[in-house]
C-alpha cells in the first residue's frame, strides 16, 4: 500500500467527501471519522480510518500502517478517551477502550483473520499494534 505524501490534505480531503456524501466511504470502504482532543492543544482532532464491526461496537487499529510510532490519535484517546464517532451517516459520543494483554492479543488476531495486512503492520512495527474498542455513550 503506497501512503499519499501530502497525509494532512489527503484526510482533509477524504473527510470533506465524507461528510459531502453523508457518511458514505468514496469506493465502498468501510470508514469512520474519529474526533478526538489534541493531547497537547485540547483541540478537536478528526482522523478518517477504517471501520471494523465487532460485535455491537466498532474497532479501529492503531497500526500507523506499520510505522515505529503510534498514530497522534492514539496517542490523544489515551489522554482522554471521550470520542466522536461519525459512522454511516451518524455521529455520537463515544468511549475509547484500549484492550490490553490476553484480550487485545484474541482481538488483534480476530481482526488479523479477517484483514491479514494487519499482520503485516505489526510485523514491520516494531512495538504492539494497539486495537481500540468505540463504545457508545450517547448521540451526539
């Protein structure tokens, strides 16, 4: 997978189409728009990634497509794991979880199974791909 060398126009594009389109993913893809507050700025960061159904909730990768570093976003839902999901039309208010140990190991190799490019993340990654669960709180 060849990453756009421009990522902040890239996302600034596809969430715009997004949201033009009412929730719909350009090509078919499964995507949501996670808003999270800057770590550092306590901004709104909003980051288009792939959507993941596990059982009633959504899963997202922290994966960074393999990178040694977790995305920025991880990074931020740690510091405050209050959400905004924008998913198939909807937005609400969610709680990120972050599953550790034994969990995230059977979860991570549930999303592996059905995505093996995954495998592939966490091998070149070189620390453990976070998996993080979006439980609803209330619409938002």
């Amino acid at each position: 997978m060849t990453l756009p060398t421009d990522m902040k126009a890239h996302n600034e594009a596809l969430i715009a189409q997004f949201r033009a389109n009412g929730g719909t993913a350009p090509q078919g893809r499964s995507l949501l728009l996670l808003t999270t507050t800057g770590a550092r700025t306590g901004q709104p960061r909003t980051t288009p990634m792939m959507a993941i159904r596990y059982d009633d909730r959504l899963l997202v990768v922290a994966s960074n497509a393999g990178a040694p570093k977790h995305p920025d976003w991880y990074r931020n839902l740690v510091a405050d794991p209050r959400v905004t999901v924008e998913f198939e039309g909807e937005a609400y208010a969610a709680r990120a979880a972050v599953p550790r140990g034994e969990n995230r190991d059977r979860i991570f190799a549930w999303v592996v199974d059905r995505y093996p490019f995954f495998a592939d993340h966490q091998a070149k990654a070189g620390r453990t791909i976070p998996v993080v669960l979006l439980e609803r709180t209330y619409a938002a």
